[in-house]
C-alpha cells in the first residue's frame, strides 16, 4: 500500500506546523522525517497516524482518502520515544495489549505476542516487568507491541533517543532489520541526520513546517538541492562562501571578506553576479599554493579519531577541512587548500537553490591562481 500526501497542511493557532507537503511513501518503504527541532516532523507523523486531523490537505493509503478517518481504522503501529509501557503488566501482556482491546480470543493473542517477542528477540524475557529490562529491551518491547496487530503502516517518532550512543546504533540496525523482515511500510523520525541517512531507503528533510529535500540518501548529501540541506547533512559541517562577480574577468569572482579570486568555467554561472558556494570539509586538501582555491592561516587544529580538523581563516572567513593526519601542521602556518572542480556546490544567493541541479561532465572549474 502505497502512502500519498497532497499539499497536507496542519495550522494551529499561529503556527503553520506542516506546509503543503505532497509526497508519496511507497509499500515497505522505510522514509525517515528529519529535520531541527519544531520543524513539523511529529506533527506530520501525528497526521498520518490520524490522532491529528490536518487543516488542509489529503491523504491517501492506497487509493483510499483517510485525511479524516479516526485512528484506530487507520491500521497503524505507533512507537514513541518514551515507550510508554504498562508497569504493572508483564512484557507479555504488554505485547499483548492491543489484541486484548480488539477482543482477540486469549490463546490466539499469547501465541501472536511470542510470535512477536521473537521477532524483536526478547522471547526469553516475557515474564518480566518493564522496570527489569534495559532501555533496549524496553523499545524491543514497544515495537513488538506496535506490529502485534499487523500494522499497515509503522510510525517511529525519535524511538532511539533515550538509548545511549552505542545502543542506538544496534537498535536502528535492529529497526531496519526488524522492518525488513516484516516488509511493513514504515516512517520513522529523526533529529539525528547519522541516523536518517544509515537506516533509509528515502529521507525528507524538513525546515519550518516545508519539504526541503526528498530523496535518497546518498543523493541529499551529494546533491542538496539548497542552502538548507547543504549545511544540515555533514559532519563537520560545510563551508559557505559568498561570492562577488569580478567585471572585468568573465568567470572571476572574488570570495567575500578576503582579496582571493576564484575563476569557474561553469556556464550555468554566467547569469550570476553574486553567488553561494559550499565546501564540505572532507572534499577540501592540503594542496600546493599554485593549486590553491583558498589560501589562509591554520588558526585551530584538533584530531578526531582517524581525522584531523584544521580550520584555516582568510581574511574574515573561516574554513574547515579534514585533512590527512600526517601531514604537519601548526596553528599559525599558511595552508593552501584545493578542491576538485566537481565538489563544490553552487547555490544563487537570492533563492537559496541549488544552481543548475546536479553536475555534468563538462562543467568544470578552473582554480585560477589567487593574487
Ligand atoms: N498541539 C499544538 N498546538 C500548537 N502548536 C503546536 C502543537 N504541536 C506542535 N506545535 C508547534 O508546531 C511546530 C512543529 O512541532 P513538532 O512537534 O511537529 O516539531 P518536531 O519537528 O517534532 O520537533 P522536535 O524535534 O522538537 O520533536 C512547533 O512550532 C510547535 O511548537
Ligand atoms: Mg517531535
């Protein structure tokens, strides 16, 4: 059963928490909602859930229009970051819970319950409280709760954020596993990009209530489509540069706040007088002064696990890049820094979008040498 949404909208007193977002979730499908804090993703997940009506907009499961159908006609598996177990109740009959509200005889309902306490491999705990099991164990327990009814549609919101680092990373490859082997249609949210982009078949990035990005992915972090997705994905965080078209050099613009140019050959630029570029500080080297896209000097550097962080300012303007341990630096040296041509993302200032979509072969850029 594939998921539609069309231009859904949720207005609640001055906030437009979701805006006309139109999308479709495909059957066994795994969508995550990033995004910052405040950004709409519960309030989208509530909406599909039914527990929210939106104020404008539809839904579809299927070919059928749920926009107003209650909740529990929705067949929907909800999991929460607080997993909001019975106490009292053993984790078996937690799991069993929501049979017992359907009237499921009591047999069948014990025998679909260990089915599912299997699955999420806590089988050999169902006797006990949840108060005696870890974090872990406690979310193992929501989410077989959550599928005991064969669920159309699985809605996770921040399930993982309770968990400590190490035991996120094995419950979001449990999630995915968990998913797969059910081949149930899930959306899952998210603040943790690592997290989104590790576990996805698809991620929409949201800001503000509105859609920034949806795509898979490897392709929102190669290609963010603005200035928005460029600086959420990545870890250290991109660069920005602004840039201003020098008139007398066609192609030659000056990076703001220092007195370095830059030539592209680019022609999609030509239209630009002022333009937004992202470096990622991965894709940016130690290079030769010759070579040079920026040259500056090394004013901080830390080692993080295998990397090396250095930040190199120019003028006002700061940059990061990963650069090969090895490679001796001080804090004070000059650094010369160069990217490949198709790295750098373009974005126009006015609109904040990215230029010209993805790259061609013949777009190139010519790193003039800087004066
Ligand atoms: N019931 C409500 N009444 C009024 N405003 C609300 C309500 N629920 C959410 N909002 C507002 O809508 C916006 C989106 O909230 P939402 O909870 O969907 O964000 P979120 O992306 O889930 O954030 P977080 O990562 O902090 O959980 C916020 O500005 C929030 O204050
Ligand atoms: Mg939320």
């Amino acid at each position: 059963m594939d998921i539609h949404l069309e231009q859904l909208t949720m207005q609640f007193d001055d906030v437009t928490a979701v805006k006309h977002i139109t999308t479709t979730i495909k059957n066994g499908e795994l969508v995550s909602l990033l995004g910052p804090s405040g950004c709409g993703k519960s309030t989208t997940l509530m909406l599909l859930s039914g527990l929210y009506k939106p104020t404008g907009g539809e839904i579809y499961f299927g070919d059928k229009r749920v926009t107003h159908l209650d909740a529990e006609k929705r067949g929907i598996g909800m999991v929460f970051q607080s997993y909001a177990l019975y106490p009292h109740l053993s984790v078996l009959k937690n799991i069993m819970f929501p049979l017992k509200m359907q009237r499921v005889a009591k047999a069948e309902a014990k025998q679909r319950a260990m089915e599912m306490a299997k699955l999420v491999q806590i089988d050999h705990l169902t006797d006990r409280k949840p108060a005696q099991l870890s974090g872990g164990q406690q979310q193992r327990v929501a989410i077989a709760r959550a599928l005991v009814k064969n669920p159309k549609l699985l809605l996770l919101d921040e399930p993982l954020s309770n968990l400590d680092a190490r035991l996120r990373l094995e419950m979001r490859e449990e999630i995915r596993r968990i998913q797969q082997e059910v081949g149930i249609t899930a959306v899952f949210v998210t603040h943790d990009q690592e997290e989104a982009l590790s576990i996805s078949d698809r991620v929409m990035l949201m800001n503000q209530g509105e859609l920034q990005q949806d795509s898979a992915p490897q392709e929102m972090y190669r290609t963010p489509s603005n200035v928005f997705a460029a600086s959420f994905l990545g870890n250290p965080p991109i660069n920005f540069l602004n840039l201003t078209k020098e008139e007398s050099k066609a192609g030659t613009y000056t990076i703001d706040g220092t007195n370095q140019q830059v030539t592209f050959m680019n022609p999609a630029l030509k239209a630009y007088e002022t333009l937004k570029i992202g470096l990622r500080p991965e894709h940016l080297e130690i290079a030769a002064e010759n070579e040079a896209f920026i040259t500056g000097e090394v004013i901080h550097i830390e080692t993080i696990g295998r990397d090396t962080l250095i930040r190199v300012q120019q003028g006002d303007i700061p940059v990061r890049a990963l650069v090969d341990p090895k490679i001796h630096l001080q804090v004070g040296d000059t650094c010369s820094l160069a990217i490949e041509e198709n790295q750098i993302h373009f974005f126009d200032t006015n609109t904040s979008e990215r230029i010209g979509g993805g790259f061609s072969h013949d777009v190139r850029t010519n790193l003039e040498e800087h004066v």
